[in-house]
C-alpha cells in the first residue's frame, strides 16, 4: 500500500492511497467464498451451487463489499501510520477502479489546527469585588415570598404594588391600532415592567373606567412604528387585584426546603446560594477579560465539523430535543449567532488545552472534588447529586471548567489588579445587559 499526504491548509489533509490489485482481489475471493457456502440457488443444495453461478448472481454485491473493505481497513491504516486524527468524516473518492489495476482512491478531512505557542500578554486586569450584605439576602428572601403570594380582587382604586388587569390599544395617526392591541393584560405597579408614562397613567385607576394614556416611546425601541414617538393608549380597567403576601413564618420557611423552619437558617442558606452566585459572576467577568485576549492574541482556523458540532450543542441547550422543539424554525441570523458562539467556544477550548499542555499543568484533583461538593450542596440530596456529578461523563465536563479556572489562575499570574468595588446588585445588573 502507498500513501501520500497533501496539506491542503492549516486544518485540512488529503490522502491519496494506492492498494494493490491483488490485495482487492483476495478479498472478493473472500466474500465470493462466504456466499457460496450460505447460498440457497434453485436446483442444488445449500453451498454446493458452482462457482459460475455464485458469481453471475453475487459477484457485483461481493465486490461492492470487498471494494468496501479494502478502503475502510486501508484508511484506517493509513491514519495510524500517518499520525493522523480527523475531526471530521473522510471523504472518500475513487481515482482508479480499472480491471486488475491497483485501486487508487483519496480521502479528505478535517484535523485540529497546529499551535505553535499560545501568546496572551496582557498588562493588567479588574477584578470585582463584591460583598454579599444583608439587605441583598432580604432582597433574595422577599422575591421567593412573592412566588407564593396570592392575589385577591378589591373594588378600590389601584395603589403602588397592586395588579390592573387592562385591554388597550394604540392610536396611531389617529386610528386605532388593532394589530397591536392587547386584552386581559397583567400590570403590577411599581415593578418597572412597563415604560414609566404608562404605568404613572394607571395610578388610581378603578375597574370599568377608560383611560387615554400617552407615552413616551425611546429612539432605540424594537417596534420602528413607536421608536421615538409619542403614542396615545386607549386603557379600559377592568380588574384591580391586591397582593396577599404569605407570613414569613416556621411554616413558610420549611415550605421554602430550610427543614429547622428558623430564619436564620433560611438567611444562612440564602446568604450561600448569593455567595457561590457572587463568586461565579466574579470570575466570569475575569474569564471574560482574559479569555478575550487569548482569542484576540492566538487567531486559529477551526474545523468546520467541530463548529457545527458545538453549535448543535448550544442549539440543545436553549431548545432541549425532549421539549419537541422545531428544530428548522430558526432564521438565518439566529444560526449565524449559534456559529459565532460555536466558533469561539471551540477556539478558546483548544487554546485553553494547548495551554495548558505548554506550561505543563496537571489536573488539580482536590478542586474538582471541591467543585462537585459546592454544586451538590444547593441541592436537598446532596449525597444522590455527587454520585451524578461523578459519572464519567459529568465528570468530564466538571474536570474542564477546573482546568480553565487553572489556566485562568496561571494567566493572571502575577499582573497588576485593579480592585473594582461594586454592590451585588450592581454586579447582577451588569451581567443582564
């Protein structure tokens, strides 16, 4: 067997492979010999059919599969000798299927990019620093207690905190705009879901009456037909409900998963779940920063095949395949985005690996051990999530997130810091925009 490589770029290798003649022949002969002892031809019995008969029936299914064969173990070889990994399916093409004539056929792919030195000079960095205060537990306390509140319908006018429930529609250059027009709408006053003007004008309000509304509409809003206009609304009230929050009790709390039923045990445990948020957020925002330069510092061709494997996986993620989603009902600009985020995920986690490998990091085995307890104590069983987190396949993925935090450790490794003070709130409001 013969074999070149051809180094079509920094991602792509193409074989050319020569097998001899005899070497396919041997192997039909093989398939040719399976078939005649199994077949079942009218007139003779079960494998005593004669060779021309075996042939004239079989012989071009034979040779499909021997033809198969040789490509499939010739390939194989070739990638072993070679050094080779694909990341992507082979493509296999004929060159030469002649007759008693060597069988020449080549195969593309795709490889991981070579990485000489990965470079991330980086002058200094922020670092957030936050602190978790009490008001923040209340905060975190008080939005759980307004999943259980009930809400119950009054006759008096809406006051701050009550919910209107309203039908409205725009008026647009004088007609009303029924394409736009909403009924049996929910508005809680004071949780700033609504632009200002519109929730000022439904202060006071009482059921059955009907309001005009303008509003204010900013220069960057989605609907073009509002952007930067004045917009009258025709509300019609047409219930007003008061907020029934629940007591704060030892019933409450236990309701809440804090079996003791105390309250300080239910801001204990608030207070931890905040603090692993605060610290994830934290070095998210310092992943960010340095992984960043590390992208813009180390350009690498990807290979197409892990781009839409890894944009496959997000794609799972935001739409999981057991909620039946309409996987071809995305527009070109959303798969674009999915490809974007695929390509640097996949760029950054081959930079992190070569990394690592350069500077001869070892896997820190008592922080993944560290990392599954912080996981599994938010959770009631936190004994049944540990043996879930340590299956092979969890375990990888838990493994990864340690190894970038080492490279991101060793990164810094030394650099001016510049302290950023900032409140929890801050730091999650941050995060959503």
């Amino acid at each position: 067997m013969q074999v070149s490589v051809e180094k079509l770029s920094n991602i792509e290798r193409r074989l050319t492979i020569t097998v001899p003649a005899n070497q396919l022949e041997e192997v039909y002969q093989s398939k040719i010999n399976q078939i005649a002892k199994k077949a079942n031809i009218k007139g003779f019995r079960p494998g005593k059919a004669p060779r021309s008969f075996i042939e004239k029936q079989y012989g071009n299914d034979a040779r499909q599969e021997a033809l198969s064969t040789v490509i499939q173990n010739s390939l194989y070889k070739a990638l072993v000798e070679n050094k080779l990994n694909p990341v992507s399916t082979p493509q296999v093409a004929p060159k030469s299927l002649l007759a008693d004539q060597p069988l020449e056929f080549t195969a593309s792919f795709e490889v991981l990019p070579e990485i000489e030195n990965v470079r991330c000079v980086i002058e200094k960095i922020e670092k957030l620093n936050v602190e978790v205060t009490a008001a923040d537990v209340d905060e975190v306390i008080e939005q759980l207690s307004k999943q259980f509140t009930q809400w119950k319908l009054v006759e008096r006018a809406a006051k701050l905190h009550d919910r209107v429930v309203i039908d409205y529609c725009p008026i647009i250059d004088g007609k009303a705009d029924e394409a736009s027009k909403s009924q049996n709408f929910p508005v809680e006053l004071g949780n700033k879901a609504m632009l200002p003007g519109f929730e000022a004008g439904l202060q006071e309000a009482k059921a059955g009456e009907e309001r005009n509304i303008k509003v204010d509409f900013p220069a960057d809003f989605a609907n073009p037909d509002f952007a930067n206009k004045s917009i009258d609304f025709i509300v019609n009230i047409k219930q007003v409900f008061e907020a029934e929050k629940p007591i704060i009790d030892e019933d409450f709390v236990k309701k809440l998963g804090v079996a003791s039923g105390k309250h300080d045990d239910l801001q204990a445990q608030v207070r931890r779940s905040i603090e692993m948020e605060r610290d994830r957020l934290v070095s998210e925002n310092l992943k960010e920063q340095v992984f960043r330069n590390l992208l813009e510092q180390n350009q690498l061709d990807i290979p197409q095949a892990l781009i839409e494997r890894e944009a496959k996986n997000i794609h799972n993620e935001m739409y999981p395949p057991h909620q039946h989603h309409d996987h071809h009902q995305h527009s070109t600009e959303e798969m674009s985005a999915f490809n974007d985020i695929a390509r640097k995920r996949v760029a950054l986690g081959l930079l992190i690996a070569e990394y690592a490998k350069q500077v001869k990091l070892v896997l820190d085995t008592e922080r993944v051990e560290k990392r599954i307890l912080e996981i599994a104590s938010a959770y009631e069983q936190p004994k049944e999530v540990v043996e879930w987190l340590s299956s092979k396949e969890r375990l990888a993925g838990i493994e990864a997130q340690v190894m970038e935090d080492q490279v991101l450790d060793k990164l810094i490794e030394g650099l001016a810091v510049t302290e950023i003070v900032k409140t929890y709130a801050e730091l999650k409001a941050n995060t959503k925009t």
